[in-house]
C-alpha cells in the first residue's frame, strides 16, 4: 500500500516476462520498463529480432537487465519451459505481460476452406496461449506471494471493427477480456492481480504503411477517432509500468480502453 506519491509509480527492480516482445507494442513495453530499471525478459520466435532488440535496448540503457528467449507459447511444452527457465533464471517473476498475437481477416462462412485454421490460430494464440501463460506463472507468484498479470487485449473485444472481418481475432480479445476478470477474482487471495490493456488503432513496427488501400483505411480509421490520431506505443507501455506499480496496488480485474475514443460511436 502507497503512502506516498513519491516512487509509487517506480517498477525499478521488478523481474517482468513479456511475450511478443521483439516488436510492436511487446517491443515497446520492453523499453519501457527497462527505462525504468526493471529486469526484463522477452520472449519471441525470430532469434535475429530478439538479438537484435535485446543489444539495442541493452545499448540505449547502459546496465539495464535484459534478456530474449527464443519460444512459441503455441508449441507444445514452450510455456511451461520458458515460465519455469525464466523463473529460475531472473530469480522469480513479478510481472507477466500477455502480449504475443496474431490475427487474420476472412469471410466467416469460408472459414472451412483452410479447415478453420483462420479461427484456431488466433483463438490458439491470443486466448489459450494467455491463459497458460497465465496459469503457469500465476503458481510461481503465489510461492513469492504476490504478482500483476497484464493481458494485451483489444477494442475489438467490444465493437465490431470495420470494414475488416476479423471474428477469430475479436472473440479472443473478448475471451481474454472476461478471462482478465475470472482470474482477477480467483487469484485475489494471493495477491495476484490480473488487468487488461485494451488498445485501439497503434502506429508501431508492425502497421502496414504502404499502398493506397492502406492509406484509405488509415484515413478511416482516423476521421472516426475523436483525438484525431492513433495511439502510440509508449502509452500502451505507459499503462502497463502503472498496472506493474505499486501505485494499481488496488486495482485488479479492469480492462483499461486505450483507443482514442474510437469505440464511443462505434
């Protein structure tokens, strides 16, 4: 419990796991929270992204603890491997941020012509991948007493994102937002508490930023965003060091809309 604003919202020597962290918002969070003077560990599947990341992160804080880990926390047995090497490794794990995605855009009613594999990717990854990963450290917070889980969901989860056709992707995020709420309850007696970030439209490393089709869409999205522009990584990173403080000490089930305000009138 805070009793003064002073370092309350520090995450200086915390030992935080991301997933999907070599880009993207998991990219972002990394730096973020090294900034700050946290250990961090991340998790990807490209080990030329990961190398990379870690030595430019490392390079821009001198003495910062960071470290990359090659995985797929879709692949049989990566999930308990990498909680259990992490854990070991960094001395425990206080902070897990759920934040490896994918997703695809596909007529429902042709979702059998690739054997739904349009629908189970996503809900593979951006749903049962968090929840594992979430079960999976949640046994070593309770040993240590305490912990913050930040699930990276999505507004999708709450309107019907157009004109793109991203069911699978929308029903995970929607899961994962309940699922943020379920475990909040269930682990508040160990001091483990369980939040979700719900970001909209986000220029990163991983926004397309080519080709007229894109650029009318991106206008789009734009003109219906009542700040009149899309968000940017470090306030998605922004929340998350506040959701890993002490100052969220209280805080526990929420699932905090960063979008803008694009889904107000959507």
């Amino acid at each position: 419990m805070i009793t003064s604003i002073k370092n309350a919202f520090s995450v200086k020597g915390l030992k935080v796991l991301i997933t999907g962290g070599t880009q993207g918002l998991g990219k972002a969070m990394a730096d973020a929270f090294c900034e700050d003077g946290a250990q961090v560990s991340f998790i990807g599947r490209n080990d030329k992204k990961g190398a990379e990341v870690e030595a430019e992160i490392r390079a821009k804080y001198p003495g910062c603890k960071i470290k990359y880990y090659q995985g797929d926390i879709v692949k049989p047995g990566d999930p308990q491997r990498l909680v259990d090497l992490i854990a070991e490794e960094m001395g425990g794990i206080n902070v897990l941020i759920n934040n490896a995605g994918c997703t695809r855009f596909f007529d429902s009613m042709d979702a059998v012509e690739n054997d739904f594999k349009d629908w189970q990717d996503v809900i593979d990854l951006d749903l049962t991948g968090y929840f594992k990963m979430a079960s999976l450290t949640a046994r070593h917070m309770k040993k240590q007493g305490w912990g913050s889980i930040i699930n990276i969901t999505s507004n999708a989860a709450d309107i019907v994102n157009l004109p793109q056709r991203m069911v699978s992707y929308s029903s995970a995020k929607a899961g994962a937002n309940r699922m943020t709420k379920m475990l909040a309850h269930e682990w508040a007696p160990y001091k483990i508490r369980v939040n979700a970030i719900a970001p909209g439209y986000t220029d990163s490393d991983l926004t397309p930023v080519e080709g007229p089709e894109f650029e009318k869409l991106k206008a789009f999205w734009t003109e219906h965003t009542p700040t009149g522009r899309w968000g940017k990584p470090i306030e998605v990173a922004a929340m998350a060091v506040y959701l890993a403080s002490d100052a969220s000490e209280q805080v526990t089930g929420a699932v905090f809309t960063i979008d803008g305000g694009y889904s107000l009138a959507n």
